[in-house]
C-alpha cells in the first residue's frame, strides 16, 4: 500500500480511489476472504488522508458486500455470495463516467426531522427521535437519472460536513452521524411506479416503471442505523450482475 496510490489533484474523489484500489485488491485476490484490513487509522496515515475519507471509502467496500465488520476486531474481508444475486450500482456510476457524460449529485433538500411512526419502524427508533433527511437527484450531462432519499438517526456531537451535503451516501451518513459504526448493508431491488412527485423530480410521467431500490445499513449488533430508497429511470438504467470476485474476464464479454 503506497501513498502514490492516491491522487489528491485528481478530480476523482479520494475517498473513491482507496475503495476502487481495495476494490481490486480483493477482486484480483491479493486479499482473500477473512483477510484483515488495516485499521483506519493505519490507512490514513499511509495515504496522507482524512480519517472521515477512510470511513466512507471503508463505507462504501461494506455497502457492496466486500467487506464487514466485528466490534473490537477489525474489518475483514468477506467471501462472495455465490448463492444470491450480487449487484454493485457503483457500476452505474463508472459507466457514466466511461461514456463521458458529467455526473453531478444535486441536493435537493437537507435538514432535522423528527422521526413519524412509518419512520421510527424503518430505523427501530423511538417516534419523535431526531433523524437527519436528505434528498438528492443524480443526473448525467443535466438529465435526471436517480433520486434518492436517505434517513439516518442524528447524533448532536456529529456536525453536517459540506462535503456531506455534495453527495451523501447511506453509508457515509450513517459512519458520520450515528454512535456505532456500519457494518453490513441489505439491498432489496424491485421495480415501482414512480409517483408525481418522484415523476417530476426524475423529468418522466407519472406512473412510469421505475427501479426501486432500499438499503438499509446495520451496525455490528445488527441494528438498523440508516435507511434509504434510491429510484433509477427504467428508460436510462439497466441492472447487470455478476457472481464471485473474480469476474473481469466476463465483464466485457
């Protein structure tokens, strides 16, 4: 592990690069599953970077079922689930980068709410418990392609970061902002009919297919921190997946 390794003047987010190379540590086996990582704070001082930017690059690794996480053991590297569907929508961002379109993450609205009772049984929480709520548009070259809304309960000795606010992922929030760390993500992927609202957001008609996506993020006690639904335009979107790590050799076939 070499600090050249990251780019700090590339535009590239940093915390993008160190999951893209654990990533393909993992994918081309240099870590096997059960192997451990090094701990955060080692990796930041490797790489001249941020703790926060370790956290959410770690975030990321547990959020596409590469990684987990045991309180007071460390983050290890986890086996491919050859058994289910594995799908990564980080994918969904290279490729608009590979067609060389300009991805931008939109905020759309950020703030405190207080948790309803729809809410509070989604996140396990008491009602009226205070949760942070953002909502944001994903374009490519300023045509809307996601909208997301994301939950995670607020913890008062987290400040909101900006950087937060340019292009929160569930998981990044939920490191940031509640008393223990993620340590596994489910996904659950189906297909809706997008509402008025999300119609208008996404520029599509009322009712129009869509991909629905919700995560809801766990700590290691396997209690629910965060939770969040991502929609994708049917129209713009298509779901690929792939089985196992080692799987470069089929990508392009």
């Amino acid at each position: 592990m070499q600090g050249e390794i990251i780019d700090k003047n590339s535009v590239i987010p940093i915390y993008y690069q160190l999951f893209k190379y654990f990533e393909n540590q993992i994918r081309s086996g240099q870590l096997q599953p059960g192997d451990t990582l090094p701990t955060k704070l080692e990796i930041a001082a490797r790489f001249d970077i941020s703790r926060m930017t370790v956290r959410h690059a770690i975030g990321e690794l547990m959020s596409a079922g590469m990684v987990y996480t045991q309180k007071g053991k460390g983050t290890f590297v986890a086996s491919p689930r050859l058994d289910s569907v594995v799908f990564n929508l980080n994918n969904f961002y290279d490729e608009i980068r590979q067609k060389g379109m300009k991805r931008h993450a939109e905020l759309l609205e950020a703030r405190i709410i207080k948790a309803d009772e729809k809410l509070a049984r989604r996140l396990g929480i008491d009602v009226n418990t205070r949760c942070l709520y953002f909502r944001i548009v994903i374009t490519a070259d300023g045509e809307p392609l996601a909208y997301e809304t994301k939950y995670t309960v607020y913890s008062k000795r987290s400040p909101i970061l900006e950087s937060e606010l340019k292009d929160p992922s569930l998981s990044t929030l939920a490191a940031a902002h509640s008393d223990t760390i993620p340590s596994s993500s489910k996904k659950v992927l189906m297909v809706s009919n997008a509402t008025e609202e999300e119609a208008k957001v996404l520029g599509i008609s009322p009712d129009t297919p869509v991909f629905l996506l919700i995560q809801t993020i766990y700590n290691a006690e396997s209690k629910i921190i965060a939770w969040g639904k991502s929609l994708y335009r049917g129209d713009r979107y298509k779901l690929t997946t792939y089985e196992g790590w080692n799987i470069e050799d089929i990508k392009n076939s």
